[in-house]
C-alpha cells in the first residue's frame, strides 16, 4: 500500500514544509496538520484502539474508514479531548511551525485552539434557529467577556454586529441563507446535517472533524454534502471524515486510513483502498450478504457499500 500522497479530488494547495523547511521524519516535504502516533485506548479489557498512527496533511481530506466497532468515533474522541488515550500522542498544528500537544487538553480548549467536530447524532439546539445556532459557534471567537456583554460596551456591539454577519455567512456557504430565521428543529434532515456543520465551522477551525455526515441523508443530499466538504477544503480548512457510504468517501478523500478492531490496515488514495485484500476482508468478512452489496456496486468493490452502524466506542 503506498504511503505517499497523491493528487485527487479534494486535494487542496498544501503549504510546504514545516519551520525553516523541516519536515516529519520519513515523510520530506510534509506539512501536518495532525500527527497522532501509537494511540492506545483501552475501556477496562477492551481495547478501542490499538497503537493507532494517523498522520493528516494539512489542507488534506482525509477519511477514516472501516467495519462496525473498528474503533473510528473512539479516534475522533481522543483527537477532541472526550477520551484520554493510556498511550500515544497527538500533535495539532494549527499553523506551520506552531505545533500543540493535545492529549489530556479539555474539549473546550482544543476547540479554542482550532479543532471543530460534528457528531454522528445530530447535535442542534431545536427551540433556536438556524442563525441563533451558528451564532453559538461563532460567539466562542469573541472576546468581549461578561463584563461588555452586561455594560453594553461599544466593542461588544461590534463583535455582536460580525457574528450575525459571519453567521450568516456561513449559512449562505452551507445552502441555508433561506433558512435564517427558522428553528432548527423545523428543518428537514438534511439540512439540520449542515446546520450542525455551519456551527462548527463558527468557531474557526483549522481542522473539521465529520462523523458520518451523511447518514440518513438522500442521495441528491450526499451529492451537495461531497460538494459542501470541497468547499470547506478550498477554504484551507483541512476535513478529517469518518463515512460508512463509500460512495462519498472515494469522490472526495484524496487519501483513506482503513481501521479494523482498533488497528490500521491500509492507508493510501482510494483506488489504492479499494484494491487492498486486507481491507476487502475486512469488510466482506464482517458483514452479511445483503449488507455488502446494498447499492448494486460490482462484488469485491467498497464503493457503495452504504452501511449505516454506528461505533459504539
């Protein structure tokens, strides 16, 4: 399996290098966003994850792949701060040559420093709407304090007036500047998925973290989702993706890291995936017939198999 990277849809302009042209060992010309090396995570006698190593290019999207249980959302947890893994390290750098060791930091803080996520059930506040949820995203970039917001200060209202425009903003790029003044719980499935990306995307991430986006979406919701990550990429946000539709996954990643029971099995592009007999295995070994072939994708071929499971670690 190739460990280098390779040009391919979602593939944003890199910045090279890292502080006075350094680069990761065994990788010349690297330019991290995150490098995550041999993360252990253990719950009692079961192992989440097992020595894990992720290394995500900045600008880069990246998906993580890989069976029911393969321990996907337990790697998102500890790149966030929910989980603290027993082993390992995790390095984010939110710019070039500004490195942060995160491991043991609170969620709050990692998001301060530029790691946005959404979650696999979608996490709105319903009885807001659609620009009064954005706009709790964007309000934790504000600096006035309680003291500004109780006197009413002149730099509160500024900042007050940028984030309903910045909110706003963001609600035009996800495909809901219509949708300004509704509730959240109102919205249609689809778009309450996007809703929930807008907010993260409030808080000025370097890196969005997706936890299956996509699922219960429609197709023609999975096509504008594909073309809103491009998006987010070409803005210089790097996308970390988890994704259970293949489909999805293979348009827009331009490189795959395949988990199974915790470990990594394959990184490389997705044609490379694709043709890995440790990944087919992993797939066609752990799943039942009719799940494998649920969207009349060729026999043997990950693409399409839309599985819908959820981690539980």
């Amino acid at each position: 399996m190739s460990k280098h990277r390779a040009a391919g849809p979602g593939r944003a302009v890199l910045v090279p290098g890292g502080p006075g042209g350094e680069s990761p060992a065994g990788d010349p010309g690297a330019d991290l966003v995150v490098d995550a090396r041999d993360l252990t995570l253990r719950f009692g006698g079961v192992t989440s994850l097992d020595g894990v190593t992720l290394r995500h290019h900045r600008g880069e999207i990246l998906a993580v792949i890989g069976p029911n249980g393969a321990g996907k959302t337990s790697l998102f947890n500890c790149l966030t701060g929910a989980y603290k893994p027993q082993q390992g390290s995790v390095a984010f750098s939110p710019e070039p040559g500004r490195s942060h060791s995160i491991v043991g930091k609170t969620p709050h803080s990692i998001t301060k420093l530029g790691v946005a996520r959404t979650f696999q059930n979608i996490r709105l506040f319903p009885a807001l709407s659609a620009l009064e949820n954005v706009q709790i995203g964007v309000e934790m970039r504000q600096r006035y304090g309680s003291i500004g917001a109780i006197l009413g200060t002149p730099r509160m209202r500024r900042e007050e007036r940028s984030g309903v425009e910045k909110s706003i903003e963001l609600l035009e790029l996800v495909g809901l500047r219509h949708r300004v003044h509704e509730l959240s719980a109102s919205l249609p499935y689809g778009e309450q998925r996007r809703l929930e990306i807008a907010r993260a995307l409030g808080t000025g991430p370097k890196l969005l973290l997706l936890d299956e986006p996509a699922a219960g979406t429609n197709p023609s919701e999975k096509l504008e989702l594909a073309e809103l990550i491009r998006t987010i990429a070409g803005t210089g946000v790097s996308v970390l993706l988890i994704e259970h539709d293949m489909r999805l996954v293979m348009s827009v990643a331009a490189n795959v890291t395949v988990l199974n029971f915790g470990r990594v099995i394959a990184h490389g592009t997705p044609a490379e995936v694709q043709r890995d007999p440790a990944v087919v295995e992993a797939y066609l070994g752990t799943q039942d017939d009719d799940s494998v072939g649920e969207s009349d994708a060729p026999a043997g071929d990950l693409v399409g198999n839309g599985g819908t499971g959820r981690d539980q670690h």
